[in-house]
C-alpha cells in the first residue's frame, strides 16, 4: 500500500517524491456511502412519519404534494451525502497533535468541477419541468367549474354563488372543479385552505382564479394568510367539501329559500353569514355575544334616531358609522355591503320583523 509520505520502493519515481493521494482503494467511499445511507435513512424517516402538512384534499393539492416529495428526496440524498463526507473527513483526517503542516495545495478538478455542475443542473431542470407541469395541470378547470366569488373584507370572506347566494362558509361539491375569483374590497388578503396546498392573494381591484377540485369530503379550515390589520388572526371561515349531489340539493333550497317571502329570505341570509356567531336573536336560537344583542335593536335605533330599518341596514352596511356602545370598532365584518340587494333587503326585514317581536 502506497502512504502519503512514502518513497517509492522500488525507485520507477525520483526518490522521496510524495505520492498523489494517501489512500489507493475505495474504503473511503465505502465508508462515506454506510455513513451517508444510515443518515438518508433517519433523514427519510423523519420526513415520512412527521406530521408535517396535512394530508392532500384535492387533486391540486395531491400535485403539488408529488413535487413537495420529489425535493424533499433530493434534500435528503443531498443532506446524506454532504454531512457524511464531512463526519468522515473530520474523523479520519483530524489533525495529529503535533502536525503542524499544510494540507497538499490542490486546486482544479475539471471532472470534479463538471460532475457538480451537471448533476445540479439535471435537478432543477427537472424540478422546474416537473413544477410547470403541475401549475398547468392545476390551472385547469375543466369545461363545467362552479364558479364562485370569493371576497376579502377586514376581517371576514365572503363567497358568492352564481345565483347570487351570499355565505360564510365556502361550500364546494366532491369531484367537481371548482373556480374561484378571489378579490379583496379593502387591503391585501391572501386565501388558504392548507389542505387543498394553493394559496392565492386577495388584491383590491383585481381578481385571481384558483382552481380546487376536492377529492375529500370533510370541513376546512380557510385561512387569510396575509397580515392584513389587527383582526387578521381571526379572519378565519371553514370550507365543507359535501357530496355532489348534497350540494345541489344544498343549492337548490338556498335559492327557493331567498326566493320567498323577504322575512323567510332573511332568515336564510342570517344564517348563511355567520351573524349567530357574535349576535343573540331570539328568533334565530342565536347566542353569540361578541356584538350587542340584536333584540335590542329598537333601542339602539331609537337612540341613534333612525327608524329600525333604516338602522340596521346601515348597521350592516357600514358598521363603523355607528358604533354600539361598550362593543369594539372593526370587528363586525363589512363584508356584508356587498350582498346581492334582494339578499340584505330580506335580511333587514326579517331582523326587523323578529325584534319588534312580530314573526
Ligand atoms: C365577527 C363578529 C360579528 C359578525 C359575524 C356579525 N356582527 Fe354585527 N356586530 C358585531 C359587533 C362587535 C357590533 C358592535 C359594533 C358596531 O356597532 O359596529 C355589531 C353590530 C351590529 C349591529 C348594530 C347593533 C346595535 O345595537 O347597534 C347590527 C344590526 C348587526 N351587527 C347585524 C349583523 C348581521 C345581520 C350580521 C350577519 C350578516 C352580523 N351583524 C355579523 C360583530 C359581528
Ligand atoms: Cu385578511
């Protein structure tokens, strides 16, 4: 075995040359490579059993999740074989105590230097073909989407359908494409839902589709991503993926319900916008107590006044004009101005009707 240091023997160099390299056969590399294998091993077991993001509920989302793998892996082998030449290297070549030499002066490796060059390449090339591949994918809708509004407001979402059903909650139908028009009315707000894996910001003045076909029934989170002002932690609303043909169904009696009577109809539109959440109503079996009771109404209107329907329309529609004494400014949403007119006239007469203890 040739050391470094070594004479040549056998005298075929000048003597007392040093020789290229200390060590002529692979137990490095077989070393580096147990080394790097044990630690892709830990690295993957990590990535596979943490509970990382959670697990696909759209088609979009189970795209993006194959490209999220596809780096993770790269990662890991990358990781592996980085840190186990470096734990290698700085066991076996750690300086001895009394060596105060130089290492070899080496530099340029042309191979080297084109193996990692190239093989970065080859990565990304096919990350970035692999990525575009997935954005197209995810961009589509299909020739049938339901289309809904989506609609930013400090500090609440609101989505609308095409017959003009206003709510609270998203409602999507299994397996179908839905298309999303995401606007903002005040400042910049972005859409989440984490397990659908798409966000798309919410800009005042322009609007951004995003595609979302749910393949996982159950109730979402959505979330705004965007710090958009003080209540931005609480801008939250829940997406519920519902069986097709549940959702027609669902559609459908919204829309003979807002067609009724303006009393029937405001009692839907009171229940589709999460007013039960913060107000107390009696009619409504509402319990919420972030803003004033809504039986109380008349009062209020009858200090501020304004004739009760009058009121609590601008109550709604601008809800920091007047605000209710002891309650916080900027929490009841705005969002609600932007009901189709029919929905808010229906919502102001069944809230009047209920308070002045008729229906
Ligand atoms: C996130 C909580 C929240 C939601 C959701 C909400 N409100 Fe409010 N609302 C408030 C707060 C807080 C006030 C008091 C501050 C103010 O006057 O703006 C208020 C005030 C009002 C008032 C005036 C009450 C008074 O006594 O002056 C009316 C009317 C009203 N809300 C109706 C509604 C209706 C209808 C909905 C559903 C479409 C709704 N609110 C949804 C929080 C909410
Ligand atoms: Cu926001």
């Amino acid at each position: 075995m040739w050391f470094a240091g070594a004479t040549d023997p056998a005298g075929v160099c000048s003597p007392g040359r040093v020789t290229s390299l200390p060590v002529r056969n692979n137990k490095p590399f077989v070393h580096v490579a147990m080394i790097a294998i044990a630690l892709g091993a830990l690295a993957g077991i990590v990535a596979y059993f943490g509970d990382w993001l959670p697990a696909p509920a759209s088609r979009e989302a189970g795209r993006i999740w194959f490209i999220f793998w596809i780096s993770t892996i790269v990662s890991i082998v990358i990781f592996a074989i980085v840190i186990a030449a470096i734990l290698y290297s700085v066991v076996k070549f750690r300086k001895q105590p009394d060596d105060d030499t130089d290492g070899p002066p080496i530099h340029g490796h042309t191979r080297l230097e084109i193996i990692w060059t190239v093989i970065p390449t080859i990565i990304v090339l096919l990350l970035s073909v692999a990525s575009a591949i997935v954005l197209h994918k995810d961009s589509n809708a299909g020739t049938n989407p339901l289309k809904v509004e989506v609609i930013a407001q400090q500090y609440a979402w609101a989505f609308k359908y095409p017959s003009g059903l206003q709510t609270g909650v998203l409602r999507v139908p299994l397996k179908r494409h839905v298309e999303l028009h995401i606007t903002a009315l005040d400042v910049l707000h972005s859409f989440w839902v984490p397990d659908f894996a798409q966000k798309q910001d919410a800009v005042p003045g322009q609007t951004f589709r995003l595609v979302i076909t749910p393949t996982r029934l159950g109730t979402y989170p959505v979330i705004c991503t965007e710090l958009c002002g003080l209540g931005h932690s609480v801008m939250r609303t829940a997406a519920v993926v519902m069986p097709a043909a549940e959702f027609d169904t669902w559609l459908a009696d919204q829309d003979a319900k807002l067609a009724g009577p303006p009393g029937e109809a405001g009692k839907t539109v009171f229940a589709n916008n999460g007013c039960a959440a913060c107000h107390t109503l009696k009619a409504a079996g509402a319990k919420g107590a972030v803003g004033p009771s809504l039986d109380k109404l008349p009062a209020a209107a009858a200090a501020a006044g304004l004739p009760l329907a009058d009121y609590i329309r601008e109550s709604i529609v601008e809800p920091n004009k007047v605000i209710a004494k002891g309650y916080p400014a900027n929490v009841m949403p705005a969002t609600f101005g932007q009901l189709p007119k029919a929905q808010l006239d229906g919502l102001v007469v069944y809230l009047a009707a209920s308070v002045k203890g008729g229906s």
